[in-house]
C-alpha cells in the first residue's frame, strides 16, 4: 500500500506534471495533489478540473476508477507552527 502510494505520487509528479505528496498513516496511505491558498484558490478549481478528466480517461480506458480519487476533491487544512 505504501509503495503504492509513492508510485503513484512520482507518476503524477513526473508525467503528469502535478505537485504530489503521500501522506501515511497507521492504517493507510493517501496520495494529495497541490498546495493552495485554500478551498477557493482558483488554482484548487483547475486542479479539480484535470483531476476529473483524468479520471475519465482512466476510466474510459481501463474499464474501473484505478485511482480512486475522491469525487469532489477534499481540500485539507495543513496545521502551521
């Protein structure tokens, strides 16, 4: 699962040309896609766009949501010191 999450985060890094993190926890790994402002960073809204059409595109391709990616995207605060 982590090495899953990795691949997957440098695949969108390199090919995909996204800003990717992974972020562990006890019971998973989870893949996170950008840094904004906050939830209405326009940025944030053309990041969702792709995503979406990523999406469909997998999906049309492959037959199934291979990336499992939240529909819509959750923005999550990230704690500062």
């Amino acid at each position: 699962m982590a090495r899953d999450a990795h691949v997957l985060a440098r695949y969108l890094r390199l090919k995909l040309h996204f800003e990717a993190y992974v972020l562990h926890t006890r019971t998973s790994s989870i893949v996170t896609i950008g840094g904004f402002e906050g939830p209405n960073d326009p940025g944030a809204e053309r990041v969702a766009q792709q995503l979406a059409q990523l999406r469909q595109q997998v999906i049309a391709e492959k037959g199934s949501d291979l990336l499992q990616l939240y529909t819509p995207p959750l923005a999550m605060a990230i704690p500062r010191p």
